[in-house]
C-alpha cells in the first residue's frame, strides 16, 4: 500500500471515529429490517437460535432494535471502531472487533445464519471484498440483509434534472458542496436498484427481496411523499435488501 493510499486510510479512519458524524439513517429504516429479518428466520426455535452477525453497528442503535423485535435468537455487533463498540455494549449482548476488509471478521466459515449489513457497503473502498468476506461467514443458505442510500430516489431523479448534487453523494469529506443538506457523512459509493441487484449476484447470493425506507432528514413536509415511494423500492430513499448464499 502506497503512503498516499495509507494516509487516506487513516484519515477516513479518523472521519468515521467522530461520534458527531451519522451512522444510520433511522429507526423506521432499522424496524422494516427487523420485519424482513423476522421473515428471512422463520419461527424462533428455542433449542437453535439463529446467530446473527451486525456488521458495521456503529453505537449498537439498529442492533439493540432490530434484537428487542426478534427475541431468542444470537446477535453479535461488530465494528472496527473501539469507540462504537463502547457505545454499542449499553445495547447488543456480544458486541467484537473485526472489519470486512484488511484482517477479515473474527469467526470461522459458515458461522453465522444472518449477516445484518446496515449502512455500511457505501462507506467502503472495496464492496467486492467485504461482499466475499461475508459470503465466507454466513452458512449456506444463510441470510445477507442489507440496506444503503438510494442514488436513484425520487428526490435525487429531479435534482439530478436541476444540475444539483444528489443527497447522499460526496465530493470532499471536509465539507459539503452542492448538494441540500450541511453534513458530511463519508459515501464512497451510492447504489441504484438494478446496481445493486447486480452487485450480490456477481458476490454469490440470490437477491430474494429488495424494499424501500424513508430516511429520517427528509424535510417534514415531504416525509409523506417519501413514505409512499416506499412502495416503488427503485424510487425509495433507503434500499432494503434480503439475498441468501447462493
């Protein structure tokens, strides 16, 4: 790794360390995962619960959400961040460090029966390697439930059309430019539907389901509107998607 490339490294390191800076984009988003979830699993059986790795859990909010709407089964919150870990341990049972890039995760192959993947895959320089480290953790059959922004929201169709910046999309991670909104939140990578479709069938999973979520900073007039195109998942603000091991 070039000295350019490590200074980079440790400087999103650095960015993703402020607790100032967002780590999810609302409990509705976090609540429609644990209803997809819930239906990935099936029934809780008392003498096998699921094991279920969040990966990337930032300070532990969807976990602890996701875990109190699923009793009984395994949850795990992983991080690379030692401070989201301290914050996260108030709310998930076993929470570790590991990463998807570098080192790997710390467990053996086919472990796990759900991986959670919550508003992670856009902060990452290499989604392809993260996608194959969690392949290698999950059993077969097992469960990928993912969410990111949604590059192609019907917000982001008409400002595209205006010559504006999209949200969610960044240019510099010190401030923003030319987009709505005043935070910075370190996006690498934005998806649309069909990208992302794409994405986990070349990683090796069967995408099964894909929904929509609002995102929680959409001005209050408009948060009916983003509901709705809920419905529409390729127009929706947050993208939901349930895919198994191939």
């Amino acid at each position: 790794m070039s000295s350019s490339t490590t200074a980079t490294a440790h400087r999103l390191r650095d960015f993703y360390e402020d607790p100032a800076v967002p780590v999810a984009s609302g409990a509705d988003r976090s609540r429609r995962q644990a209803r997809m979830l819930a239906r990935a699993l099936g029934p809780v059986r008392a003498s096998e619960p699921a094991t279920v790795l969040d990966v990337g859990c930032g300070d532990g909010t969807a976990a602890a959400i996701v875990s109190a709407a699923l009793p009984g089964h395994r949850f795990v919150g992983v991080d690379w961040s030692q401070g989201a870990l301290r914050r996260a341990a108030a709310g998930v049972p076993y929470a570790v460090r590991g990463e998807v890039t570098g080192d790997g995760l710390p467990f053996a192959s086919g472990v796990a029966d759900a991986v959670l993947f919550s508003e992670v895959i856009e902060h990452l320089v290499d989604p392809d390697g993260a996608l194959a480290e969690i392949r290698r953790v999950l059993r077969p059959g097992g469960h990928l439930l993912l969410s990111t922004p949604n590059l192609a929201a019907w917000y982001n169709r008409a400002l595209l059309l205006a010559g504006v910046q999209p949200v969610f999309s960044e240019v510099s991670l010190r401030q923003v430019h030319g987009r709505p909104g005043t935070q910075v939140v370190g996006h690498l990578r934005l998806f649309t539907a069909r990208a992302l479709r794409g994405l986990l069938t070349a990683s090796g999973f069967v995408p099964v389901e894909l929904a929509g979520a609002p995102y929680h900073d959409v001005p209050r007039p408009l948060r009916p509107l983003d509901r709705a195109a809920c419905r529409a998942p390729s127009l929706a603000s947050i993208l939901l998607a349930h895919a198994r091991k191939a």
